[in-house]
C-alpha cells in the first residue's frame, strides 16, 4: 500500500503554529498538555515547542475494544501522572472519529476535577456518535482513513513526516 499526501508538512507547520497562537493567549497562565498515546506523540512534541506559555506535559493511553457494537468500549491503558484536580488539563489527539475516546477522556479528567479542553490536529465529523467537538481543531477532513505524523495503520507510516491516506 502506497501514501498519498493529503496534507504537507508545511500546512502542518503553518497550523501548528496558529493553533499554539490561540491556546497561547487562552491560557496566560499555562496548562497541562496531555497527550494521547501513541497517535498524538509527534503533534504534541510539535504543540507543545510552539507555546508561548509554560506547558507540564503527560500522557494517557486508552485501549478501545470496537467490536459489532456500535459504542466502543473503553478503558485506560496508562492513566496521567500529574495532579488533576484544580488543573487545566488540554487533551492533545490525532484524530477525533467517533468521538468516543475523546468524550470518554473528557470524562474521566472532568470527574477528577480537571477542566478540560480537547486539541485535536484533524476532525472527521462525518463518523461521530457522540456530540462533541474539539476546542481547538486542526484540520477538518472527509472521511479518509489517514496516516503519517504519529497516526497508523497496524503501526505502520507513523513517522512519515506528512498526513496522507492509503490506496492499494
Ligand atoms: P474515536 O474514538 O473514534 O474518535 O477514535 C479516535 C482514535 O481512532 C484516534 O485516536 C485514532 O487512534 C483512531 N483513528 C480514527 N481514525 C483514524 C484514521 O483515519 N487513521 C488512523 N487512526 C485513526
Ligand atoms: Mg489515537
């Protein structure tokens, strides 16, 4: 299977540093970054480097079971590291589908007392089952399976530099 670029890593660059621009200036007093493994590893090294303001880092990992059924479950893999409570807690994605994991980890922090916010770097709003949609977006895309820049397909393509999508 070969990649076709969708997007550039210079639209990335370019995006990347508009997005830190505006979280910049809605978190004057920083925040905590949390990313979600492992798709999210790259965006949020990029994010983070680009911020203005002081950013703690930490990261969760969620196992989602799809099976027939249409609501994915979901349980975490690796919980944060650092305090919740009282936090600004910026949850750093890839991809936003469903919708599940997000809301599902949105959840999670705000039950822990956290308030919450949701980065992702695309949107594929077609596939929602949930109402939820990021704070701060990327690029919002059609319903493409994509990979490149931290996303996969059976781990493989993560470290292409650009986001492209598969064709036989
Ligand atoms: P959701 O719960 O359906 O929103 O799932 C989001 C997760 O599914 C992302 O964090 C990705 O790991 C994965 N995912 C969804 N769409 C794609 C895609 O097009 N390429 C690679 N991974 C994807
Ligand atoms: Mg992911």
């Amino acid at each position: 299977m070969s990649s076709i670029p969708l997007i550039t890593e210079n639209q990335i660059k370019e995006k990347i540093q508009e997005l830190a621009g505006i979280i910049s200036s809605d978190y004057p007093g920083g925040l905590t970054a949390c990313g979600v493994l492992k798709g999210a590893f790259i965006f949020m090294s990029d994010l983070v480097r680009s911020l203005q303001v002081p950013a703690s880092c930490d990261f969760v990992k969620v196992a989602s079971y799809k099976g027939k059924a249409s609501s994915g479950k979901i349980s975490l893999e690796l919980g944060p590291s650092l305090p919740t409570e009282q936090k600004k807690i910026l949850l750093v994605e890839d991809i936003i589908d469903t919708g599940l994991t997000l809301s599902w980890l949105k959840d999670y922090f705000s039950k822990r007392g956290a308030e919450v916010k949701i980065c992702a770097l695309l949107d594929k709003p077609s596939k929602r089952k949930i109402d939820i949609s990021p704070d701060y977006t990327g690029f919002t895309i059609e319903d493409y399976f994509v990979v490149g820049y931290g996303l996969d397909y059976n781990e493989e393509y993560r470290s292409l530099p650009y986001i492209g999508y598969l064709k036989e």
